[in-house]
C-alpha cells in the first residue's frame, strides 16, 4: 500500500499519490473502469481532475455513484470570471454526479494578469467562495504551471487562505537554480500554513521533440521504464511533505503506483544525475 498523510488542515489523510484524472480526458467508459480496481489495490483514496480535462469528469462519474465516500474529490475551473466559474463549477458536478467536490481548484493561474483576474472584483475566486458558501465544495485550491508558478502560487497565499497548491516538480525542474530557490520558499510557506503542496510532472522526461511518434497520452515525454520510473518518484516522495499526482496516461498509472507503494527512501543524487544524462532529461520550461 502507499503511505497517507494529512492533506493539509482539511482533515483528510490522502495517499502521497494521488490519481491524475487528466488520464481519462480522451478514455471511453470501459477504460476508465479497468482502472478504479488498480486504484483500490493500491488504496489510492484521492481523485483529482478538472473541467478542462476533455472527458475526464464523465468518466469519474458513474464511479461516484456507489464510491463517493472513498475518494477526496478535487476538480478544476480555468474559468478566471464569476460568472463564468460559477457555471463551470455547476456542469462540474453534474458531470460527476455529486452534489459536492471536496477541493475546488482555480486552475493553471500562469500569468500575472490571470492572478488579477481571478482574484480581483467579480474573478474566479468569488465564484469560489460562492461555491464553498453554498455547499458546492469544502475547500479552496489554487494551481500553477511554468516557472512563474512557485512566485505566483505564494503571492497567493498571501491573498487567500487557499487549502492546497499544486505545481512542477521534478528533478529536471529543481536543477534549476532559481526554480529550485522559489519552490523552496513556497514550500517553507505551505508548512509554515499547513497547506497542502501537490506537485505534477513527476516522471517527464523532455517535450515531445518534433515530429517524434508520440506513444503516450501525456503532452510530454515521459520516462517508461519501471526502475527510472521508480527513481523519479522516489524522487518526489523523497521530499516528505509532498504528494505526487500521477501522469495523465493509465498505462503509466500501474509503474508510478507500483514505485511508490515500494518506496522507501529517495534515491542518492548521483543516481538522479546518472539518470538525467542516460535519459537526456530537461525540463519543460526553461528561460
């Protein structure tokens, strides 16, 4: 099984690897359902998805129907106005088929103009809140991507008390010194305000280069085999006070799970840089 921990101060204890419904965003139904048993061997008890997600919320549904106690539900709005969020929240629901989500992100907050947007008069935020006021959702989240992220994800703790943040981590990323130096800092924060740190991209490799045939779902190239794999979310779970959302690809979903329920300690550094240079890895962003 794969060790749980509190998820911040909502009162849940999530599983450090938590399920990237972004999977399912071009999956059918019997796909999906192949994969909650896999979930449930590895007692993965949170879901996190987002309106964004091509079908993903659809596919989550009908699971709600009979398991809606077993998962911490999360999902997300890209929607940076009110009413416009406010709609996104409701088709949310009705999506997945239950009168609430547990987290309720503001999702992929990149740019500075976004941040004012959604938090500023009339955003995303007060849609938020609205939703939280009415039932709709018990927790607040906020998502960031890119280098920015780090900086704009503490700027917004420091404008809401948001329940969790989620970005880029990865070995690749934190090679970077500057991306290295804010995470660190947004990190301190989050511990500081026992606020949830949720981080992504785990077991990319590199973008996709041109015209390569892409053999995952993923919008980026991934690592594919069990042991480097198993370094990358060691890597990850390395960091205690970390979860780890699984890639948006189910036939990667069984090789993170199966890393991280034998994880037991992160890998030394020269096991990662030996990795960095075998698998020519570098990150998504870079400046």
């Amino acid at each position: 099984m794969i060790e749980k921990m509190p998820f911040g101060k909502t009162g849940h204890v999530s599983t450090r690897v938590l399920f990237g419904a972004a999977a399912f965003s071009g999956a059918d139904q019997p796909t999906a359902d192949r994969v909650l048993p896999v979930l449930l061997q590895y007692g993965i008890n949170h879901i996190d998805v987002a309106a964004s997600y091509g079908d993903a919320e659809l596919r989550i549904g009908p699971w709600m129907k009979s398991r809606r106690a077993d998962f911490f539900l999360a999902t997300k709005t890209t929607e940076r106005s009110r009413g416009k969020a406010g709609a996104e929240i409701r088709l949310s629901l009705k999506r997945l088929q239950t009168d609430h989500v547990d987290l309720l992100q503001l999702h992929a907050v990149t740019a500075w103009e976004e941040f004012e947007k959604a938090m500023g008069p009339d955003g995303a935020l007060e849609a938020a809140v609205d939703a939280r006021a009415k039932g709709l959702t018990r927790f607040i989240g906020i998502t960031s991507h890119g280098l920015e992220a780090p900086s704009i994800l503490r700027r917004a703790l420091e404008h809401f008390e948001f329940a969790s943040v989620l970005l880029p981590y990865n070995y690749p990323m934190m090679n970077n010194p500057n991306y290295a130096e804010g995470f660190n800092r947004l990190a301190a924060l989050c511990r500081e305000r026992e606020v949830a740190l949720q981080t992504i991209k785990s077991i990319c490799r590199r973008p996709w280069a041109e015209g390569a045939e892409r053999t995952t779902t993923t919008w980026y190239e991934t690592l594919t085999g069990q042991d480097e794999i198993a370094k990358a979310v060691g890597y990850v779970l390395g960091q205690p006070q970390l979860f780890l959302n699984s890639a948006s690809d189910v036939t990667l979903l069984p090789m993170v799970l199966e890393a991280a329920s034998r994880f037991t300690s992160a890998p030394a550094d020269s096991d990662m840089r030996a990795l960095l240079s075998s698998r020519e890895m570098f990150p998504l962003w870079r400046e």
